[in-house]
C-alpha cells in the first residue's frame, strides 16, 4: 500500500509540474513554454526554378540483332564435303558457303535414267501388242458378220484388246513418273551446292566439315549450318513495361546504351510497336516488344549485345522546372481552404465528386520573405529523373523548398522555416557577388558623371577666347577708329 500510494504522489507531482509550465509565459512574445518547440524553426533546403530543357524518357533492357539474318541449312540429308568458309568471313549474294556429298544422288539419277529407258521399252512392246489385238479383233468381227465364229470367240478377243491397252497406258503414266522421279534427283543434286542468299557476314558457323545434315521435321528443327548476318543495318529488340507502353509510338527517338559503352550512346529509331503483350514465363509482369531501328553504323555495335534503351516519349524546351522533390503531396483537409478552392476553380465540376475522386493534390512550398513557408497548388508537366516541369503555381523568382525530406513532411502553410548552412553560405557568396558588382556599377557611374561636368566647365573658357570668336575680332577696329 505504501509503495502504490508513493507511485500515486510522484504521477500527481509531475501532472502538476506540466500543468504549471502550460501556464507560464515568456517574457517576449507571451507564448507557452511547453509550445516552445513547435514555433522553432525548420531547417530547409532551398532552390530556384529555373528555364531548362526537359525530356521524358522510357527504359528498357533490349538485345541488339541484324535487321537482316538468315540461318542457312541443308534441304537433303548428306555429309559435308566440302566448307570453304569460316566464321567471320565476308560473303556476297551466291558465293559458295559449303558443298555436300552428292555420289548417292548420282547414283540414282543413273538408276532413273535406267528406268526410263526399260520403260520406253515396255511402252514399245505394249503398243506392237496393241497393234497386233486390234488387227485380231477387226478379223473376227468380220467373221462375225459372215456367221463364221461365235460371239464368246468375239468377246475374248475384244478382251485381249482392252487389256493390252490398258496395260499400254499403265507403263505410260511410269515413265510419267520415272521422268518426275529424276527431276527431283537432279534438283536435290542442285541443293548439294549451298550458296550465300544474301550479302552479309558468317557471324556464328555451327556445323564442320564431315558432319552429316539432316532436313527439319515437325519434331526436330533440323541442322543449322550457319548464319549470316547484315551487319549494315541494325536494330534492337527492346521489352518495355505495360506500364510505360501507351507512351512509345513510332518514329520516336531513343538513345541506345551499350553494355561494353554506357558513355556514348548510339542514336536509334522507333520502327515498330507490338500490339499484344508477353508474359514470361513464371512472372505476371506483361512486356510489350518494341523495334528500334539503329542510326548508326559504328563497328562497336555487334549482334547479340545487351543494352539499355531510352526513348525519347516528350520534350519541353526552356519548360520552368524546380527539383523533383519540391513536389509534395498533401490531403485536402490538411490545405488551407484557400487553396482547395483555388484547386476546384481550376479543376471545374462538382465538388463532392472532386473530393471523393482526388483525395491528395500536388503542391509545392515555397520561402516567403518572412521566412514562413507558403503551400502553393501546382500544375506539373513531364518529369525526368531529376526535374519537373511546372506549367503553373510557381514563379521564377519564387524560392523553392526542396528538402529535407523530414522537414517536407512537417511543412504546413505558415510554418516557420531557416535556411541551412549550406544554404546561408551560398546566399552570403551571391549577395556578395551582387553587391561587387552593384559597387563596380556605381563607380562607373560616377567617373561618367565626373567627365561630363568637367567638359562642361572646360566649354565657357573656350568662348572667352578672342581667337575663337571671329565676330568680335571684326568688331574691335571699328569701334578704336571711332574714339579719334
């Protein structure tokens, strides 16, 4: 009981230390001690807008490739015999890239041409026994007609006639075939002579001389001998966000950075934009594929490189802009009435659906001479990464505050606000600089106004001077001939 007591006395005692100190008042301005802390000064950061050129960019990792690229393969299973390039080479539109062994394709061609010629044969033969069945058939016809044999004779040999005759036609359509048979034998004969199909370089050779080839089919993609790539022409595969997507449109210009050069970018070109959207595999994040095609033809740029691209999706020129951490967002019953109604002036519309719609809104602090911080609603533009564009609310001989970001988050209309050190020496090196030149203004003044006071005193005392008067000069004589 004792202790409970005691710990009762010491929570009374400090109630009524707080108490009295909320009551006592400086001497000053007759404030509360305890509200002391909350009219200290903030500490800020502070910066002028200023007339730049600002740009909106995307990025995205891109592959770079050969606009043109083809990989060459064989038609025909057979071994190659004979390769006379490497990779790296240099080929023109029909130069030889590899020969293929052709002994068993010459050896049906022998095979056909022996065929055809045992089928001209058989044809011979069947068209003399044709001939020989009609000459039969027209016999007992006649005989027919003079009663002379019977109708199953005449039947039989009208049978004989038929079957020659069909046996004719069947070895006809043979030779049909045989003859189809070796064209195709004589064209697979072509393909074993593979040769360049377009003008380009051998950037990867996969097979080697001595391999078997073997053609695609619907499971197996078949043997890859080579490809060539057009290495004049280049452009890059690039994968940007869904999120940025609506921005990119063709003929867009983009900057291209390579892995092996981040500081020299290489000019580039928005050729085409996906219309549907990718998923990789096992990510929900949606890619859409854009083309650019490359400006340039450094041979820094090579097939397969990896790279980052920007593309360039708005500009601004001489666009107002201030930090991009000088744009703070506050919620509306945290503004001065003021405000939001200037804000719902601009925005135009019901207010409740105004309210309900934009809960926070984009507003900038700025320094006043008084050293209090005042909220003002802003119109931003494009951004880039480290400014913004302002089309409205902030003027150029406003200052900006733009940091801390703890100070930003206390800021409120009215707040009291200091400059930081940093920013008190810089302020001190221009006030400095403009009162030099003020005074150097000045001097200059004074010594123009000095000479021209003094060419004025110099301008009598050149009148009074008789040589310069030529008047007076033709006076003088009359008036000492009139004193005789």
């Amino acid at each position: 009981m004792i202790r409970v007591g005691l710990t009762l006395v010491i929570l009374g005692a400090i109630g009524a230390g707080i108490f009295k100190l909320g009551a006592m008042r400086q001497s000053v301005d007759a404030k509360a001690l305890l509200q002391v802390a909350d009219e200290m000064p903030l500490t800020v950061t502070v910066s002028q807008p200023s007339r730049e050129d600002i740009v909106r960019v995307v990025q995205s990792p891109g592959d770079v490739e050969a606009l043109l690229e083809v990989d060459v393969s064989s038609e025909i299973v057979a071994k190659i015999r004979e390769m006379p390039v490497v990779e790296g080479d240099i080929v023109k539109k029909g130069d030889l890239l590899c020969r293929l062994d052709d002994k068993y394709l010459l050896a049906d061609i022998e095979s056909a041409k022996a065929r055809i010629e045992s089928l001209k044969a058989a044809i011979s033969q069947a068209e003399i026994e044709l001939d020989k069945a009609e000459r039969d058939l027209n016999r007992q016809i006649k005989l027919s007609e003079a009663d002379a044999t019977s109708d199953l004779e005449l039947r039989d040999f009208r049978t004989i006639r038929d079957r020659l005759k069909a046996a004719l036609d069947m070895r006809t359509q043979e030779m049909h075939q045989s003859e189809a048979s070796l064209k195709h034998i004589n064209e697979d004969l072509l393909k074993t002579v593979i040769r360049a199909p377009i003008d380009g370089v051998i950037s990867k050779l996969v097979a080697k001389q001595g391999e078997v080839v073997v053609t695609g089919t619907m499971n197996n993609p078949g043997t890859k001998i080579m490809t060539i790539s057009d290495l004049s022409h280049m452009q890059v595969r690039a994968r940007v966000d869904e999120v940025d997507i609506p921005l990119v449109q063709s003929d867009q210009p983009a900057r291209i950075y390579l892995q092996s050069d981040q500081d020299h970018p290489v000019p580039a070109r928005v050729v085409r934009v996906a219309s549907k959207g990718t998923k990789q595999l096992g990510r929900d994040v949606v890619n859409f594929e854009v083309l650019l095609e490359v400006l340039s033809h450094e041979n820094r740029v090579k097939p397969g490189m990896s790279s980052n691209v920007e593309i360039e999706v708005a500009r601004s020129e001489k666009a107002l802009t201030v930090p991009i951490e000088a744009v703070v967002h506050r919620m509306r019953k945290e503004l001065p009435e003021s405000i939001v109604a200037e804000f719902d002036a601009k925005s135009g519309g019901d207010a409740a659906s105004r309210a309900r719609q934009v809960q926070y809104l984009k507003v900038a602090f700025v320094m006043s001479k008084e050293n209090k911080a005042e909220v003002r609603i802003i119109e931003p533009g494009i951004a880039d990464t480290r400014r913004v564009e302002l089309k409205g609310g902030i003027a150029e001989v406003d200052t900006v505050i733009v940091g801390p970001y703890r100070s930003l988050d206390q800021l409120k209309e009215g707040k009291r606000v200091a400059l930081s050190e940093k920013d008190k020496k810089a302020k001190e090196k221009k006030d400095g600089e403009a009162g030099a030149k003020e005074e150097v203004a000045t001097s200059d003044t004074n010594k123009n106004q000095g000479a021209h006071k003094e060419g004025k005193k110099d301008q009598p005392e050149a009148q009074t001077d008789d040589t310069s008067n030529p008047e007076k000069k033709e006076n003088e004589p009359k008036t000492a001939s009139a004193k005789p």
